[in-house]
C-alpha cells in the first residue's frame, strides 16, 4: 500500500514540477483549440478594436525565469568615530641600589 501511494505522490509532483517549469506556450501547443479572433472597427485611417486577451491558461501567473530586478539607493551618513584612552593605573619605577646581586639562599631540606 505505501510504495502504491509513493508512486501516485512521485506523479503528481512530477506533474506539478512539469506544469512550472515549462514555459505555457509550449504546453498551449498541445491543447488544440484557437485563440480568440479580433474584430476591428475602421473610422477613417484609424483602427479600433477591443483589449484582446489570449487563453486563460496563459494568463496563470508570472513565468519561473523572468527576471526581476529592483533598485536599493542606501542613505549615506557620516560616521563620526570616537575613541576614549583607556585608563590605565599610574606605575612608577623605583631603582634598587642598595641590593645585592646574588640570589636569596635555598632552603635545604
């Protein structure tokens, strides 16, 4: 029963993944009916005729690959950067004449 309903899932997705992804002049091809005729109303030099509007199954929605494109202008503003000094403690350096050089004794266990 599951690899039965897996297989119907895998066609339907397979219908749904070719209907998006072909383009729907390609798909009218196939439908064998006409589009609309114009009729057009002569007044001179001029010709008049009604909005003409192709198959509805063309009019679906936005193709998959049509490009979009948009403008971003991004405000400019000066940054103004300031930096405080650390504080760092006073240190003071204090010379040691008086000592002598040797080491302190070890202690001698």
């Amino acid at each position: 029963m599951y690899k039965h309903l897996q297989k119907i899932l895998a066609l339907i997705l397979l219908g749904v993944f070719t209907l998006n992804t072909l383009p729907r002049e390609f798909i009218h091809i196939f439908t064998g009916h006409h589009d609309t005729q114009d009729t057009h109303a002569t007044a001179g030099d001029a010709m008049f005729s009604a909005e003409h509007r192709h198959c509805d199954f063309l009019q679906i929605g936005v193709e998959p690959f049509d490009q979009y494109t948009t403008t971003f202008i991004a405000p400019v503003r000066p940054v103004i950067w300031v930096f405080q000094p650390r504080q760092l403690p006073e240190t003071s350096y204090i010379t040691h004449r008086a000592l002598s050089p040797r080491a302190p004794p070890a202690e001698v266990a």
